[in-house]
C-alpha cells in the first residue's frame, strides 16, 4: 500500500483519499517526502493527527492548509491554530477556513475578530461563540 501511495498522483491518489490501512507513521512519511499534490490529497479526506497537520503546515502549501482546515477529521494542535489565525488575518479564504472549524478555541476567535467582516461575526455568534 506505501509504494502506491507514494507513486506519481495519479496513482497515489485514491490510496490517499480513500485507504485508511496506512498508518500515522507512513502518512507522515508521506507528508514531509513526497510532492504537494501528495499532501494535498492526504488533506482532503482522511482522519489526521496533530503532528500531520502540523508538518503539513510546516510544508506551507496553501491549497492543502485549507483543505485539512475543512477536514473535520483533522486534529489541530491550539499552536497551529494560532499560527493559521495569524496568517489568516491577510487572506480571507483562509479566515473564513479557520473560522468554519468546530473545533475553534475562543482565543483564536478573540485574535481573528476585529479582521473579520460582519456576515463572519454572524455566523461565529450563531455557532455558539
């Protein structure tokens, strides 16, 4: 399954989104090795612990940042959060990434709320915060 997953996007891609046999070690083989179209796919569709999503945004690919923002199953550290809150401030596609998550720590929307447009503050108050 790892020389699948590993081969060109083509190939690797479906084992990607869809095996669940690869374990957090290999994925995070996967992440820091292979090509961002690889971690991209790996964002998209796959329970992920804190340390690929943190490596992930160490790789610093955009498209694959907001794709593991809207991946519930993501597991995001507060520090990788805050660091995404941070970037978000300048990139509204981003912001409105990190403010969808359910998972969102009141301080990081203390941090985003005087960037954030009015139809944002009205969903994060009709979500609860």
């Amino acid at each position: 399954l790892m020389t699948l997953a590993r081969d060109a996007i083509d190939v690797a891609e479906p084992v990607l989104r869809e095996g669940r046999n690869l374990t957090g070690a290999q994925v995070l083989r996967i992440v820091s090795e292979e090509s961002i179209a690889h971690v991209r796919a790996v964002a998209a569709a796959r329970p992920l612990s804190e340390a690929v999503t943190t490596l992930m945004l160490l790789r610093g690919d955009r498209a694959a940042l907001t794709a593991c923002l809207a991946n519930p199953q993501a597991r995001m550290s507060r520090a990788a959060l805050a660091h995404l809150a941070d970037a978000a401030v300048g990139d509204p596609d981003l912001r409105r990434a990190v403010i969808a998550r359910a998972d969102l720590p009141d301080a990081i929307v203390d941090r985003l709320w005087p960037d954030l447009e009015t139809a944002e503050r009205a969903g994060l108050l009709r979500a609860g915060f």
